[in-house]
C-alpha cells in the first residue's frame, strides 16, 4: 500500500461520533497516571497534559471516580465535590481552546481498592464477598487485596444516584460527553462477569440480572446527558484485576443488545485479538459507532477503519509520548520512545514533556 493511500485513510478524515464531530477517527484512549493533585484534584499540569493532545478526534479522560468509595488508587481525580469540577473545567477549557473534544469516563474501581486509600476507610464493595487475587498500590507501598464487603441490594439505588450525580458534576465541568467505564475488572465489569458476581438477587444469576446494574447506571447518566453524548466501554476477555467470564461471548452479545435500547452514541471495546472471541459481532449487533482499543499501530489502524471493522480506533501507549499522535500518525513517525518508569505517579517528568515535532522539528 503506498504512503499516499495509507494518509488519505478515513482514519485522518473528519467524523462523526453520535452528536459530536470530530476532526478524525483517532481516539486518546483513558490512560490512569496518577497526578491529581491534594483532594483528588486536577490541576494546571493535567489541563497542561490534556491539551497538548488536543489534535485527538475525542480524548477520553482518565478513568474517573465518582464517590470517595469509588477509588483504587493515590492521587486518581473525582468529579464528586466542586474543587474536582473546578479543576476539571480547568481541562476542558485549555483542549477546547485548541478545538479538541474531551468526554469524561466515569468509574469506580468496586472491589479493586484497599482500605488504605479509601477516604472513609472501611473496605471496598463489590457484588460479592470476593477477594482478588495479588496486590495493589497503595500509598503505603505495595499491599494485598483485602476481601470486600457485598453491596446490599438496598445500597444499589444509591449508587445508580452517584453514577448521575458525577454526570451531571462531567457536564457543569464542560465535558462534550461522558463514557461509563463497565470494563477492566472494575465494579459495572464485577457486575457483569459470573466470575465476580454470585448474588441471589435480582443484581445476579442470569445475564439479564448481571447487566442491570449497568442498565440503571446507563438510564441514570441519560437524564442529564443526550445518548449523542455517551458511550459505554467493555472488555469482554481481559483479564485484568483477576476477572472472568464463564461464556464471555454470549454474555457480552446479550449485553450488547441490552445497550442498543438507548441508542448510544458508541461501544468502546478493548480487543484481544489474539482470543478467539469474535468482536466483529460485537460491532454487527451494536446500533452505533464501534471504538476499537488493543494495541492497535498505524496500518492496524488503517487498515480496521478502512476495512470497515472498526470506526474509531483508541490508542494508549502511543499517546503517552507522543503528544501530537495524528501528525505523527500521517507522517509514519517518527515516534517518542515512552518511558514506562514514569508512567503512573510523579510530575512533569514523563508526563507533558515528551516534545512534538512542532517543538523538535520532523527529525524529533
């Protein structure tokens, strides 16, 4: 394939994604880096971040908590008191600046946390009374999960209501959207898995029942944002944070299906395409747009967009360190050599200084 094909990809070319345009397919997928600062606050070294990568067609934020409970891990942001929206606003504001469009993935970590970081100590919740298997980090350093406490069925509505209550925190803070994050082994994921969730009550046993919570927590974000505006990611078969499936393709096709009912504006996938589920049928059954996540490079990009496989693909690693990823994409390179020593935690170092080639020239 010659160069001029492989840059005149639909990959480069403005799109649509539910109600928001979007000046390419290339998506800045929600990286963790640990750099909120005191109260789980962002600040002007994240918008500095953030807007630096402003060239994406959408950046998803960092996976975002929505209650103090909610958190896994040091110095992660919120968007559940008015410092965090403040801070927050501070992002949205520098990338709308340079035209970019910014949607904020709304999380919590359920079982994946330790007393030790949560505000309110106590131990964390999850479907069931589980423990996950290794450690976690901690401010503290480096300690073993603890067995979680089960959410009483009376808790749930509660926690559908933080689920809105940070939607709405996402709008005033001027996010485009929002993504509810229902993938990596964290709490909606818990939830959906047979794995990690073995309630008796109407949160468990069938697909049905192990989806509703992601239903309720998708119904609740739609009354404040429009289906345009939202999109849900999963991961069928990764098995991060010590997850699994006992039939992850009939689960997640039916989860699929459930989620056609709001007409979102995407399905975010993290792909294993060394497994042997079948995405494809995964973007066959889903009404909108498919994001494809999964170390995906430049012709993979090309060619899944082109082939129609996918019609936005989400990069990671790559936008780490390499602020200005399109360009670099366009061109073939060439690309920063990330530095995975500085990924989470930190300051400045490994985080807004990986140059562009505006700053380096072509040869950077």
């Amino acid at each position: 394939m010659s160069q001029t094909s492989l840059t005149s990809s639909a990959l480069f070319a403005p799109a649509t994604l539910g109600s928001v345009k979007l000046a390419n397919r290339i998506v800045m997928a929600p990286l963790t880096r640990s750099r909120a600062a005191t109260g789980n606050k962002p600040h002007a070294l994240n918008a500095r971040y953030y807007a630096q990568r402003a060239s994406a067609g959408l950046i998803i934020s960092e996976a975002t908590q929505i209650t103090p409970q909610g958190q896994g891990y040091p110095k992660t942001p919120g968007i559940h008191s008015q410092e965090q929206i403040d801070g927050w606003q501070e992002v949205t504001q520098a990338v709308h600046q340079l035209g970019g469009k910014i949607f904020l993935q709304l999380w919590h970590v359920g079982r994946i946390s330790h007393p030790d970081t949560l505000a309110e100590g106590g131990l964390p919740v999850a479907p069931s009374a589980l423990k996950p298997a290794g450690e976690i980090y901690t401010d503290k350093g480096m300690q073993a999960f603890v067995t979680p406490r089960a959410l009483e069925t009376a808790e749930i509505p509660a926690l559908v209501e933080d689920f809105r209550r940070a939607a709405a925190n996402a709008k005033a803070a001027g996010f485009d959207g929002v993504e509810i994050h229902a993938a990596n082994g964290y709490l909606l994921d818990q939830f959906l898995r047979d794995g990690t969730n073995q309630r008796t009550d109407g949160y468990g046993g069938s697909v049905s029942h192990r989806s509703r919570l992601l239903r309720e927590v998708t119904e609740a974000v739609l009354t404040v944002w429009n289906p345009g505006q939202v999109g849900v990611r999963l991961s069928p078969v990764n098995a991060f944070n010590d997850i699994a499936d006992s039939a992850p393709q009939a689960t997640f096709e039916a989860v699929t299906e459930q989620l056609n009912t709001y007409q979102l504006a995407y399905l975010h996938v993290v792909e294993d395409r060394a497994s042997d589920f079948d995405f494809q049928r995964l973007r066959e059954i889903f009404n909108g747009a498919y994001i494809a996540n999964g170390d995906y490079d430049r012709d993979s990009a090309i060619a899944a967009v082109d082939a129609d496989r996918a019609d936005f693909i989400a990069f990671g690693k790559l936008f780490i360190s390499n602020p200005d990823l399109p360009e670099r994409l366009r061109r073939n390179g060439p690309y920063n050599v990330p530095r995975p020593e500085s990924f989470y935690a930190g300051g400045t170092e490994g985080y807004d200084d990986y140059p562009s080639l505006t700053t380096v020239g072509a040869t950077a």
